[in-house]
C-alpha cells in the first residue's frame, strides 16, 4: 500500500517531486505510525463491513478502526463481536487489497477472545485501540495484547486513546500522564500511536464544539492537548506518534462566522472545489489539521470518508519543507550555524531546527514530497478525481 496509489502513476509523477513510498502490514512500526495517516472508525455492527473495508482502501483509505465500543449500543456488543469474525472470514476469502485494521475494544479480555476466533484471519488484523488508557487499566490490555501475540504468533500492535476525566482534571492530570507515560514506555514496541480522546474530553465539562472551531479554541482541550505532547511527544527519543482529534462534522450546518478558506489558492477549476469544502464544514478541519501539526500530532481520527483526503493531503511535504529539511541535515552542517533557505524567505537555524528536519524527513518517505508548483489544491483535486 502506499499514500495516493488509488490514482494513476501518471498522476502521481505529475504531483510529487518524490513519491509516497511502499509498505505494508509488515513494514517496521516506525514507518506505520508515521504512515497511519486518516485513520476511518467504522461500528463494528456493519453487515457488509468486509465490502466497506475494501471500497475503502480503493479510495486511499490507509488504516481503519473497527469499533465495538462507543459507536455501538452495549446491547450489540456480542453481536458486532461476531460480526467482525464473519467479516474476517470473508475477507479472507477474497484477493484484495485491504488497510491497516484495528479493532477498538471495551475490555481486556476481548482481546484475546476475539484473536482465538478470528483463527487464520487474524493476519488482516494489525492491532487493537485500547479506550479510556491509563496506567492501570492500560497494563491490564496491553497484557493482554502481548498474550494473545504469543498466542497467535502474529504481531498486534496498540493504540491507547486518552481520554479519562482523570486526564483532564488539572488535579490529577499529571500523575495520570505520568503513569501513562511508564505504561507505554514498558511497552514501548508494542504502541503504534496514541490517540486523543477529545470528545471525552469535552463531554466531562458538557461542551461541544461547533464547525467553525477547531478543537484548539476550546481552551480546556487545547491545554490538555498541549500536556500530552509535553509529556508524551517529545523529541528526544522518548516521544510516541500523537494522533489528531476526530472532526465530527460532515454536512451543511448554519454559520455564525465567514469560511476560514482563502480564494487565491483556488482560483481557476479550482473554485468548485473550494466552494465544496465550505459546504461540508471542511474548512473547519482544514484549520485543525495545520493546527495538530504545528502542536506536534500526526495523522487523524475521522468518522466520514471526506475527512480522509483533506488529512492526507495536507500530510504531503511541501517541496519548501524538503529544502529546508535536505539543508539543515547536510553533513557539513554538523557543527550548527544558520543559513538562509533556498527559498530566501526564512533563517534556518540547524541545531535548533535538526529534530523538526528529521521528522519532515520521516513525513516525506511516507507521504512523499509535492512538486515546487504543487499545492494542497491540486493533491486533494486529484485524490478526489482517483
């Protein structure tokens, strides 16, 4: 699989000065949390869930999430629990491309349930989303996750979400991260990413956003986000993939503020698609997407299929951000200094700027570099046209 390989290679060397790299379920888990990308919740209770899982990954869909916890009713727990077993059979019946899969559960114990059951199709599943992650409940699944591996022989990989009230409490919240941090670092091989919560966030103070904001102007969230990164997204090798909050809208809501989407970049064919993205509130995660990375998170919650393109397209590193990457990690530079860009519109600074360097690196193996005259415009107008 590889970002942007629903659309023609011929499309593909028109936009990118370097390509979205191959890899696959195997690929070593620095590359895939790097690579998770948008990552699509689907309930778990879906009766064509195995057709779903495929039209996905033809769209560009890289990783999903099949959910038997908060998109279900508890009375359909057992259920969607057999459900995924058929899916999984079924799945493995056909000769297609699938993404990475998880499966978000409510409880330790269904983990290793649910791999006995799934038997040979276990080798489509790449993990499990562990909810509600602290460090005491964390060790309780990630035990389990490491038994139900031993047991199947088959690498799972997790992914804590944090969202408890203990996290967001002020009170408690830096004991919670702390003990989440040793939870994780124990098992640190094990942890793709960690995903944040946010609608658990806000439902503890009875809040909820609307479509023209992004989770950054709840100021309660943004400190909570701004902790976690603190603790558990450093770069100095200790840090972990932080994923960005979901965005919960999808259609045509009433408007107390103008659209947050500039015209110039669309000029042209373009303006359709601008006026598109309004329509759908997707100017609104438009600006959450640039604000998770300029906070330090990567990749995306989603809950609708048009939230997938804009995360990966907005993923993609400028063919600027690679030129300044490519300068300040020249061997030549080791020594640190400054330097002026090759675009002569800013001051590299290369011990200050080598770890942002390093990770754009990362970005662009995954996510591949734009060519210098392509923009955001035309990676989402082709991604949408395949």
């Amino acid at each position: 699989m590889r970002h942007f390989g629903h659309i023609s290679p011929a499309v593909r060397d028109s936009l990118f000065f370097r390509e979205p790299c191959e890899f696959d379920a195997r690929s070593s888990s620095r590359m895939l949390s790097m690579a998770l990308g948008a990552t699509l919740y689907s309930p778990a209770t879906r009766p064509r869930l195995a057709d779903d899982v495929i039209k996905q990954a033809g769209l560009g869909v890289i990783s999903m999430v099949l959910c038997l916890e908060d998109s279900i009713d508890d009375s359909e727990v057992a259920g969607a629990e057999s459900n995924l077993v058929r899916q999984f059979a079924d799945l493995e019946t056909r000769d297609a491309k699938v993404p990475l899969l998880f499966i978000r559960v409510r409880e330790p114990e269904q983990i290793s349930d649910l791999v006995r059951r799934l038997g040979s199709s276990v080798r489509f599943l790449s993990g499990f989303v562990l909810p509600k992650f602290t460090e005491e409940r964390g060790e309780l699944f990630l035990e389990a996750l490491a038994a139900a591996e031993a047991d199947s022989g088959h690498r799972l990989f997790a992914m804590p979400v944090l969202e408890s009230p203990e996290l967001l409490h002020l009170e408690t919240r830096s004991e919670t991260l702390r003990g989440i941090a040793r939870a994780v670092d124990k098992h640190r091989e094990r942890i793709l990413a960690l995903r944040l919560g946010v609608t658990d966030f806000c439902s503890a103070y009875g809040l909820r956003r609307a479509p023209d904001m992004t989770a950054y102007d709840v100021q309660i969230v943004g400190a909570v986000i701004g902790d976690v990164v603190n603790v558990l997204g450093r770069a100095d090798g200790t840090g972990f993939t932080i994923t960005g909050p979901v965005w919960e809208y999808f259609r045509l809501q009433e408007r107390m503020f103008k659209p947050q989407l500039r015209r110039s970049p669309f000029m042209g064919q373009a303006e359709e698609l601008r006026t598109t993205l309004i329509e759908h509130d997707l100017d609104g995660l438009l600006r959450e997407i640039e604000l998770d990375r300029a906070n330090g998170l990567l990749g995306k919650t989603c809950i609708h299929p048009s939230h997938v393109l804009p995360v990966h397209a907005l993923s993609v590193v400028s063919h600027e951000e690679y030129s300044d990457a490519q300068d300040i990690l020249r061997p030549e530079r080791g020594g640190g200094g400054v330097l002026r860009s090759a675009y002569t519109n800013k001051m590299n600074e290369v011990k200050p700027h080598r770890a942002w360097a390093e990770r754009t690196l990362q970005r662009a193996e995954v996510f591949g570099v734009a060519r210098e005259d392509v923009g955001f415009v035309e990676l989402l107008a082709a991604g949408l046209a395949g």
